[in-house]
C-alpha cells in the first residue's frame, strides 16, 4: 500500500525550498559544486574537473528542447527554472514524467548510456538555465575521480527510488489520493506549474483534477468557517 510519506523520499519532488534563495544568488558553477558537497565531499581537482567538462545552457519558457526520437546525450543540472520530461500518449495526451526543480539533475539514463532515441521530450516551463555534460566527459569524470563517482551513485540510487515510488503512486492512488498527496508535499510547485501539467503528471484529466480541487477548496473554505 502506498504511504504519503513516501512521496517526501522523491528527491525530483522534493523542491526543497531550505535554501534555494540563498544557493540561487551564487554563480550556477558554484550551485553546482554546493548541491553536490550535499551528497558527498570532493577535492579541489575535483571542482575543476566538474568546472571544465560542465557547459552552461539557456532555454526560454515553454521551449522544448530535446525532442522525442532523439538521442538524450547530455545529464542537465538546472540551476533556475522548471523542467519537465514528458511524453505522448498512443491517444495524443501527454505524460509529465518528471518535473524539475533547481538544484536537480534531468536526462533519459537509458538514452543517455547506450545511445538510444529518448521516448522523452525535455521542455522548459520556466525561463531556464541549465549545466550539461556530455556522455564522453562524464564517462572520463567519473573514471578519474572516485569521490565524483560516489556521489554519481547515489543521484542514481534517488533516481531509481523515485520511479519504484512514482509507480506506486500512479497504480495505488484515486485521483482524490493524488491530488491530495501532490499538494500536501508540494505546496510551492502547485504555484508554478499550470493545471493541465499537473494533471497529466497525476496521470488524469484536466477536468477531473479541476473538479477535485474546487471541491478542496470547497471544504478548505467550510473547515475555516466552522473554526470561526
């Protein structure tokens, strides 16, 4: 049976507001190199090294850019702005796979190791900018430092917690559960993403999901009055 507390541990969910404003007024290398002394310590070669093969990237609100069909060649950290990785539908709708936050790291692991076409479209839901490797530079960054490679090892230990979780909470929960458990842990992300993403990241209709939050709103609004 799925808990909600499990959703806490989905690090892409997690839009830890703890100090983002604070990592946002640093370069984008240096929010780079702090999100990853969170995970594990690193050298001083070890920064350069991740200085050198990292290329700063800005994409526009609403751009997509990496389409389906198309192999995903590089790991993104976002340093600002919102990203999402979807994809469409045998009946044409979309599938918000994952949403992105600042001080995350985005790709398509399965396209990105064995040079496959991405399922996945990568979009920009907010004016972005974006440190990218490629495949060949992070195959040598990991090779050379032990440090970098643990810390790579655990990003892909949350990553694959992640998709166990976000498939149970697919299959195990009514929309009710959903949208409930979606607002709860994600207060600040509710503001940024319009309705029609989020619910086809909830995986329902548009209209459900409109539905079930004026009914929220609803009872939010008769629990107050009650109060007072």
């Amino acid at each position: 049976m799925y808990k909600e507390k499990n959703l806490i541990e989905i690090k892409s969910l997690n839009f830890f507001y703890l100090s983002v404003k604070h990592f946002l007024m640093q370069e984008p290398f240096d929010f780079l190199i702090s999100c990853a002394q969170k995970i594990g310590p690193l050298s001083t070669q070890d920064v350069a090294e991740i200085k050198r093969c990292f290329t700063l990237h800005s994409v526009k609100k609403n751009e997509v850019f990496l389409h389906a069909g198309q192999p995903c060649n590089r790991i993104y950290f976002v340093v600002n702005g919102l990203i999402r990785t979807y994809h469409l539908n045998p009946n044409g709708s979309e599938f918000t796979r994952v949403v992105v936050p600042e001080g995350q790291f985005c790709t398509v692991l399965a396209s990105f190791n064995d040079h496959l076409s991405s399922p996945a479209y990568f979009q920009a839901l907010e004016e972005a900018q974006l440190l990218g490797i490629t495949e060949h530079d992070f195959r040598k960054l990991v090779l050379v430092s032990p440090k970098i490679q643990n810390i790579y090892l655990k990003i892909l230990e949350d990553y694959q917690n992640f998709h166990i979780h976000r498939m149970e909470f697919l299959t195990q929960c009514n929309p009710r559960q959903k949208i409930k458990i979606f607002h709860k842990e994600n207060p600040g992300l509710v503001t940024r993403l319009s309705k029609k993403v989020i619910a086809s990241y909830l995986q329902i209709t548009p209209e459900t999901y409109s539905r079930y939050l004026k009914n929220f709103n609803m009872n939010s609004l008769c629990n107050q009055t009650s109060a007072e």
